[in-house]
C-alpha cells in the first residue's frame, strides 16, 4: 500500500510573467518571498493607495518600481498579471480594475464577499479573455493533489463523511481586519474558506447546508459550524476566531481514511488507513507559506498554454463555494 505521486508540476518550471502587487500586506510579503524562492516568477511592480507605503514594500522586497494608487499599477504596461492582496471586501473592486486593465489577475480568498460579486468577476474575465484564478493554494498543494487522487480512484471506497476545522485565536487588538464587516471580516471569509472548499473539493456541491454560529461584539461572525450534506454523504466543517483548533482534516470512507495533519492547509503530511494498514507520507519539499508560489506558477502555465480558465480551480468553483458560505451566511443572518 502507497499513495499516488502528485501530479503538481515544479512551480519553477513554469514560464516567467511580469507581476504586479495589489495593496502590499503581510501576505504579498509572503507571496512576493514565497515567488523568489521556488519559482522563475518576476514580481516588477507594487501599488498601494499610500505612496509611502508603497515605497516601502518595493525597498524593503527590491521592486523596481511602485506606485501610489492602483490605477497607475494596473495601468503599467510592463505588468502583465497582478496579484489582488488586498482585504476580501475590496476583491470584487480592485479584480475588476485589473481586469479592465487587460492584466491577468490572481485574487487572494476568500474570492469575493458574495456569489453575486463572484459572478461578476467570472464574467468580466470570461468576456476579456483573461486568466482569473482565486488564490485559494491550498487547492494547488501536492498533498492535497494526492487526496483528490484516493478519493477519485476509489481507494477510500465510497466518501462518507468530510472532516475539517480551521481556528485561530485573532482578537480584535491582534487582527482588525478581521473584526471589521466592511473589510469581509468574520471567521468564515478568512479561516473558514478553508474547510469549505477542502470539503468542495472531495464532495463538490452540496444539496443541503446546515449551520449554526455565534458573533463577535463587532457584528462579525466569531465561530460557526456547519454540515454540507451531498447525497448521502457529509462534511462537517468548523471555524472560530476565538480558539486555536487543531486545524486537521480527514476523508472517511467504506475502504478506509486519510487524515491530513495540522495545518492541513498547508503543506502537510498524511495518514492512510485501509484494511491493509497504515502508511504515513512525509512533507513535500516546499514547505509553509512557501506554497504560495504553486497558485502563481499555475496562472503563468494557464498564460503560457493560452487557457483562460483553471482545470485545478475553475472560476465555476469559486463561484459556488460562494454560494455554500452564502448559505451558510444567510442562516447566521449575516449580511
């Protein structure tokens, strides 16, 4: 018994495209870190509404070039894919600016606030024939890769149940943004994306969603739970801003279960269990938030192939896993 070789190319075999940074966070740190190191990626420019703040993050990660809006970031003709950073809230914006611009755009998660906005972004990359991608990595991941493969093959015999929670302690001192409804603050747009679409990804949609949650004294949703029913088979999903959960997840089916490891949205190791016993597998070589680098180098291969949309996470997907957090909103009765 062993598990299948991911199918996820090296990211640094993928062909070079020009990017530009959307509102320069802690995570286009990251990513911009996460490029260089992995990938043949060249990150040539940086817009923020604040010139200082752009300067900045372009001395600090040694960018050419920065600007102090993200029209004239858009507008850079030596851009030819931007990486949208900034909070959920303004996704549907700033990726429709992009777009108009004639960029390829990926977007961090979650996609957009609602499925309305989704819709919208899907629509105007579709009609520009440009490659919109939602940067939700840890679709991209090679253990993940390899998941999808047990389940597909059968391996696990027929998929019963989904487990999978991600949960943070995030104060309203340690994390504003997420404290904020304007900004798509809550526990479900930022920590809670993750469960849903782990659990879209093994059962895809759901016929019927049941949820339960409770609120932060900023209106915001603190922690929910919810089971995403698909034919016979469940997944229970969780997230909470107040406590720090084990944030694993697991497959379980007729033939057996694989488990992956906390943080199972990142690279992780995984456990298969079947009736002919028990195989661990180690962690991929990329390591961490380093794994950004696999959605980046997927759009410049989508580019480089002329394909607008993803076979890995289509626009499609993204659209409805924001329908199921749609659903799961408007039974917290969350605007």
């Amino acid at each position: 018994m062993r598990f299948p070789q991911s199918r996820v190319p090296d990211p640094a075999g993928a062909p070079a495209l020009r990017w530009g940074i959307l509102a320069p966070g802690g995570i286009a740190a990251t990513f911009v870190t996460a490029l260089r190191a992995h990938t043949r990626q060249q990150v040539v420019a940086v817009g923020s509404r604040s010139p200082d703040r752009a300067a900045a993050f372009a001395a600090r990660h040694e960018i050419g070039r920065w600007y102090g809006s993200y029209t004239e970031l858009v507008d850079d003709p030596a851009v030819q894919a931007v990486y949208v950073a900034s909070p959920t809230g303004q996704h549907h914006e700033h990726t429709l600016l992009a777009l108009a611009a004639g960029k390829h755009v990926l977007v961090e998660k979650s996609f957009a606030l609602d499925a309305g906005q989704a819709r919208e972004m899907a629509t105007a990359a579709r009609t520009a024939g440009l490659v919109l991608v939602e940067a939700m990595w840890t679709r991209f991941l090679p253990h993940v890769d390899v998941v999808d493969q047990l389940v597909r093959d059968g391996v696990l015999g027929s998929v019963e149940t989904v487990l999978a929670d991600h949960g943070q302690l995030l104060t309203p001192e340690a994390a504003p943004r997420l404290h904020r409804p304007d900004l798509g603050g809550g526990a479900l747009l930022d920590l809670g994306v993750y469960p849903v679409a782990f659990a879209d990804l093994v059962l895809g949609a759901p016929d019927r969603v049941t949820a339960v949650g409770g609120y932060a004294d900023s209106g915001v949703d603190a922690q929910l739970s919810a089971v995403l029913r698909t034919g016979a088979a469940h997944a229970v999903v969780t997230t909470t801003l107040t406590a720090r959960t084990p944030t694993t997840a697991a497959v379980c089916g007729t033939a057996g279960r694989v488990e992956i490891a906390a943080d199972f949205y990142t690279p992780a190791t995984l456990t298969l269990t079947t009736a002919a016993g028990r195989v661990d597998r180690p962690l991929d070589p990329i390591r961490g938030h380093d794994g950004l680098c696999f959605p980046a180098a997927h759009v410049a291969q989508l580019v480089a192939d002329g394909r607008a949309d993803s076979p890995v996470l289509p626009l499609a997907t993204s659209v409805r896993m924001m329908e199921t957090m749609d659903e799961i909103r408007r039974q917290l009765a969350l605007d």
